[in-house]
C-alpha cells in the first residue's frame, strides 16, 4: 500500500541547504514518528519531487541515503519500502554533528575505511564498476560541477568505489558515512574559492580513479589517503597519518 502524502508534514526544501540530506532527514523524521509505517511503500521518486520541488535526481539521492542507513529498502522495479525497526542499524542526525569533536570522529571513521576500498577496489573493481565510477566522475567534471548536481556527483563517486570492492558492508558503512560527510563538502565549498577548490576536488577523484582503473592497489591506496587528507584540511580539520 503506498502513502497518502497528505498525512505527511513535508514542506518544499531550502535551497541552501544540502538537499539530498534534507530530505533524507524528513523522511527519516517521518518513519520515527510512526507518520510512515513498517512495511509501506514510499511515494514514487516522481510525485515526492513534485511536492517537494526538487529534481529527481536529489530524491534519489535522499532514498539511498537512508537505504544505506537501514531505514528503508528498495525492491527493483516496485519502489522503496519502509524497513521493519529491527533492521534499522544506526543514524546520525544532522544537528549531532554540529559539534565539531563529533564531527571529526566520524571523518577518522571514514579514513581507514575508504582508503581500504581504494586498494580492494582496485583489485576486484569489473568493467561495470569502472563504468560507475566514470559516470559520476563526468557528472563531477561537467557542466554542473559548480551548483549542487556537484555535490551529488561526489557521493556517486564514493559509492561507486565502494561497491567495486564487492564487499557489500563496504558499499553499506561507507554510503551511510559519505552521506553525513557531505555536509563537509558544503563547508568547504562556502569557505574558499569556489573555482579552485572543484578543481582541487577534481584532480584527486581523477588520481584515484585512474589507480584503480590501472589495478594498482597500491597507488588507489594512497590517492584516497591524500584525497581525505586534503578534504579534511580544507574543512579546518587536522587528521592524525600513520
């Protein structure tokens, strides 16, 4: 059974503010009060657009982003389902990162974590998986790369490496925590020149894409521990290296 949108309290999103995360956010509120119930069926990506007044592009955005956090489930060619309470593993929301220590913590989280899906990336990544990764990196680098299509591209991007591993926990714990993280690429982008920090960004997605596509672990390891390193320097965070 789907979802009468008129018993939800959903409002059109702010475009300051991070959309995907906005949304995942509200519909995560949404699934807490009981407004949305175990086992029912989320409104199409089409008609939550339409009443949120974002792209489809953002909504999907937002339902991966709480598939990666348990909250829902999605069932190929039927749509995304509200997942029973029991299957739900943790989540984090936005204001609990306002702390910076907070924050900081789970950047050191995700440091040991991706720089490992570089390296097995690299080794087990297939032609698909490169496929993926190219994709979002041409979404990262075109047109769009100024506005917040930019910022949706990135995370692709990270979920892409991550699902080359071929180690499901790694797409899982890496897509929940670069969903959070990517409140980190607004900082950053609002704390320096635009042009040369996209631009930065860039350059180090390509060097990292590059080592994998070459199969050279090794390499992916390290183009992913510079890439962290310089996202966390850019965001006034200073990360112990081992």
């Amino acid at each position: 059974m789907s979802i009468d949108l008129g018993q939800l309290n959903f409002g059109q999103i702010r475009r300051s503010e991070h959309l995907p995360a906005r949304i995942a956010a509200q519909l995560a509120d949404e699934i807490s009060q009981g407004r949305l119930k175990p086992g029912e069926r989320l409104p199409t990506e089409h008609v939550l657009a339409k009443t949120l007044g974002v792209s489809r592009s953002v909504v999907r955005e937002a339902i991966a982003q709480l598939r990666n956090e348990g909250m829902v489930e999605t069932r190929q060619g039927v749509g995304a389902f509200v997942s029973e309470p029991s299957a739900r593993p943790i989540r984090i929301k936005d204001g609990e990162l306002s702390e910076p220590q907070s924050f900081r913590a789970l950047f050191q989280l995700r440091v040991p974590l991706e720089i490992e899906a570089a390296g097995l990336a690299a080794v087990h990544h297939t032609s698909e998986d490169l496929a993926k990764i190219d994709e979002a990196l041409s979404r990262m680098t075109g047109a769009e790369k100024w506005t917040e299509q930019g910022i949706v591209a990135d995370l692709a991007f990270h979920r892409a490496v991550a699902e080359a591993t071929h180690n499901e926990y790694f797409a899982l714990f890496i897509g929940f925590i670069a969903e959070r993280i990517s409140l980190a690429i607004d900082a950053a982008r609002s704390r320096a020149v635009l042009e040369e920090i996209v631009e930065v960004t860039i350059a180090e997605h390509v060097r990292l894409r590059d080592a994998i596509a070459k199969r050279d672990g090794a390499g992916a390891r390290e183009a992913m521990r510079a890439h962290l390193h310089g996202a966390a320097s850019r965001i006034d965070l200073s990360l112990e290296q081992f």
